[in-house]
C-alpha cells in the first residue's frame, strides 16, 4: 500500500471519485507537496491533495455512504397500557370507543431492529368523516398518534378510510402500518358501529348476536 497513493490514504476510493469529479487525477508521492501539474489534468499527491479535496470528500462519502431509511407505523403501547383497547359505556345506549396507539419507526440496512423516530403524525381520513375534519395532526408527542374511533352521535354506522403520512425532515412522507389488523397496509378500512370497531375485518375481540363485545375477548382501556 505504500507505492499506492489512493488506497494507503482511501482503501475504499472515495479520494480517487472526488478527484475524478473534479476533472484531475491522484499523484505524487506520499508525503509531498507538489503543485498541480499542467496538461489535461491535475495532478495532486500528498498533504496539498488532503487539504484541497477535503471539503469535496465529506460531502461525497456522505452521499455515498448513506443507507435508504423506511419509515413506517407500528400498534405499539405506551409503558404499561396497551397498544389497542377499547373505552365499554356502562349506561344503556352509550357507544364504545376503540383506542389504538401508533409509533412511527424507521429501519435501514444493518440495523437490528427498528428505532422510533420523533416526527408530527397525520391522519387522512376519507368517507365519514370524524370531528376532527379530513386532515389532522396528532396532538401526541412527536412520534406518537393515539387514534380513537367512535361512532358519532346520531348515526347507526359509520364508514371511511384512513391513512398517515409523516413529516420528515420538511417532507411528507406516506407511512404505511406495519404488523397489525392482517398485515402491512397503507390504507386501513374502518367500520365504526355503537358495539364495536372494525379495522381491515379485525374487531379487536368477539361480539355477541347483538353487536356488542364479549367480556373477556377484548382488551379493556385503564
């Protein structure tokens, strides 16, 4: 490695790719502070090159070496409470509600597991439309949607769509859920009713003929 004035500095040549880029070459021996040579190119060895294409370097390998990220929502809870639980009404004709916590996380290549990621959450809801509109933001911690889903006052049943995005960095970004109701999915089916919730056909528990839920087939909210 001692003759090779690329790899006794860069064994993985990102010196040689920013030289190229700047329209030269890498020469001179080791050590030297020899000016840039005339003709086509320039040639650049030893402590002038380090300094001259320092700059260049960092934002090259930093292009080079940077791994795809994939973010992505997880049904996860917080500490102790759990990640999706339903609110029961004990009084005649009350509604129930089904309360669901999302993390968003993100993942790239060597990682071992998945790591959260602090980012504001929106919710796109499509169909029957929640008091909270269309298009809103969670009201959680950075990283965090804790969603509930409750038929409205006065309807029977309710239909609709839903998706998030994140932002990322300035950019809204589509996350899809990960792991829950069925699978991976970008947009979820939900089928609110006065018993019970349904997300993608999951219910959560078990309802009786009545559309109400069995106790002990659902996880109760503390």
């Amino acid at each position: 490695m001692e003759n090779d004035p690329v790899n006794y500095y860069d064994p993985l040549g990102l010196w040689r790719s920013v030289a190229e880029m700047r329209g030269g070459t890498i020469g001179g021996p080791i050590g030297g502070d020899e000016e840039p040579s005339g003709g086509g190119g320039q040639a650049i060895g030893g402590r002038g090159f380090l300094a001259m294409m320092m700059p260049d370097f960092l934002e090259a390998s930093s292009i080079i070496l940077k791994k795809p990220r994939t973010y992505f929502l997880v049904v996860e809870g917080l500490g102790s409470n759990p990640a999706d639980c339903y609110h029961v009404p004990t009084t005649p004709g009350g509604v129930v509600t089904r309360e669901i916590t999302y993390r968003l996380k993100f993942m790239e290549e060597g990682m071992p597991s998945p790591m959260g990621y602090p980012a504001v959450i929106w919710e796109h809801v499509r169909g029957d439309l929640p008091n909270t509109g269309p298009d809103s933001p969670s009201s959680s911690a950075p990283g965090l949607f804790i969603d509930t889903h409750s038929v409205l006052g006065g309807k029977p049943n309710q239909y609709s769509t839903q998706s998030f995005t994140a932002m990322i960095n300035g950019v809204s970004v589509g996350v899809p859920v990960m792991g829950a109701f069925g699978g991976d999915r970008q947009e979820l089916t939900i089928e609110k009713h006065p018993g019970y919730v349904s997300i993608n056909g999951d219910i959560g528990g078990k309802i009786d003929s009545s559309g109400k839920l069995i106790p002990g087939t659902y996880t109760p909210c503390p």
